[in-house]
C-alpha cells in the first residue's frame, strides 16, 4: 500500500511553510475501496484516481473536505472496533483485505478533514498523489 501525499502548490516550492499532509497507504486504499473518490469524481465533475497526481483549486478542497465529513460521520456510526475492507481481487477472484481500528481510521480521516479544511481558508490549490 502506498502513502497518499497532498501538498500546497500554490506557492514556490522554495517557500516555508508550506502545507503538505500524509496519508497512511491503508487508509488511502479504503478511501478508494468504499468508492469514496468514485462517488466524488461522479457529483462533481473531477477525476482523483488512484496512482495519479490531481491538482484540486479552493473550490475542489473546499468540496473534498465537505464529502470527507460525511465519511467521519459514517465510520464514527459503524459498530465494529476493526474495519476490514478488500482492496484488490487476485485473478482467481479472491480478495486482499486489510484492516484498521476505527479509532485510528476516525484520527486520520479527521487529521485530513483538518488539514483540508485549512488549506480552503488559506485559499491553496493542492496536489493530490493518491
């Protein structure tokens, strides 16, 4: 599983302070697993696909943050303790799953939730690298 990075390109890459956040390889794959990015790229028009760099404008983050929450909302309703999800089909059809806590897939949704959510009021154009 690989790490999800997004980072502020709306400044020279030179400047400090610029944003940039992490995303556990294992908590990207659930994003695209549960059809997250699918739904969003579907309601507004984008196309974040996996192992793929996307620049998003204020307007996309700002969408991004908003279709995020909604996904807060959903797992902090879920009652298992451990999410487990496939995330890829072997040819004789079988699934490769992996797992996460809710605890710790709640922390990095809302961790991105945050850094989203300050990157819109700081009016930044981000890079996503799903």
């Amino acid at each position: 599983m690989q790490i999800s990075r997004i980072t502020d390109i709306s400044h020279d890459e030179s400047a400090s302070g610029s944003l940039h956040f992490e995303m556990p390889g294992v908590v990207s794959e659930w994003l695209f697993s549960t059809g997250f990015w699918a739904r969003f790229n579907a309601q507004n028009g984008t196309i974040f696909d996996q192992f793929e760099e996307d620049e998003a404008d204020v307007a996309v983050v700002t969408q991004v943050a908003s279709a995020l929450l909604a996904e807060v909302t959903s797992v902090e309703t879920c009652k298992q303790q451990i999410v487990e999800f496939a995330f890829r089909r072997l040819p004789d059809g079988s699934a490769v799953t992996a797992s996460i806590t809710k605890e710790n897939l709640l922390e990095e949704l809302k961790s991105l939730h945050r850094f989203l959510q300050a990157a819109a009021e700081q009016k930044l154009t981000l890079l996503f690298s799903l």
